[in-house]
C-alpha cells in the first residue's frame, strides 16, 4: 500500500488549482530506477519553474525510505547557459513519513504560499 494513500487526493487538488503537473514515482525513470516512492507536484509561472517535491532521503549508500522531505524549489531553466539560478526551501528534513501525513495542509499552503510570490529577483 502506498504511504501516500491519505494525502494523494490533497496533491491532486492542489496540482489542479495550480494548473500544474503531479508527478509519482518518477515515471519517465526506467522501471529498474524506481525504487522508491515520491511525489513531485511542477508547474512554470513567469518563465520560473517551480516544485513541491515529497522524497525520501538519498544518502551515499542509496535511497532511505525510513526518513523524508519535503521541498519547494524555483529555478529558471536557460537553455542557453550552463548556469542555473534557483532558490529552495527546505519545509521538512529527514523526517518520518508520518509527520508529513500529518501536517500535510499546513505544508501545501505553505508551500504556495512561498512559491507563488518567488521574483525572478529571487533566484540565486
């Protein structure tokens, strides 16, 4: 059973009012590559990608599914350039899933909150 089986229909909701794409598990990775599971909600606003992203914690010997984050990320993707000015916040780092399940409406208005007003300005 999925552990994002209490939450999914709260990141669909907010994909939609966000005209945005939720993503789970990676599926452009191959199938071998997806080990874990993830949650990944993106969307552009003014020429400024952003994300949400509910992952587990990658650490040198692989994937901890024992512990979670939970992001939010803006960047600008030039093509043109090798250099790519982003800004993160980190809401939640290296805890158990079930503080995320729990606190799950808090963290997504958090979330929009912080990246809907992200400027290009903002972006280092």
């Amino acid at each position: 059973m999925s552990r994002f089986k209490q939450i999914d229909i709260k990141l669909v909701s907010l994909a939609n009012k966000l005209k945005a794409t939720l993503r789970k598990d990676r599926p452009d990775y191959p199938e071998v590559l997806r080990t874990f599971e993830e949650r990944r909600i993106d969307w552009v606003e003014n020429d400024i990608r952003k994300a949400i992203i509910i992952q587990p914690d990658f650490e040198h010997t692989g994937v901890n599914s024992n512990v979670w984050n939970f992001l939010n990320i803006a960047w600008f993707n030039n093509d043109h350039s090798l250099l790519r000015p982003q800004w993160i916040k980190i809401l939640l780092d290296k805890v158990d899933f079930a503080i995320i399940d729990k606190n799950i409406d808090q963290l997504l208005y958090d979330s929009e909150a912080n990246l809907t007003k992200i400027q290009m300005k903002d972006l280092k």
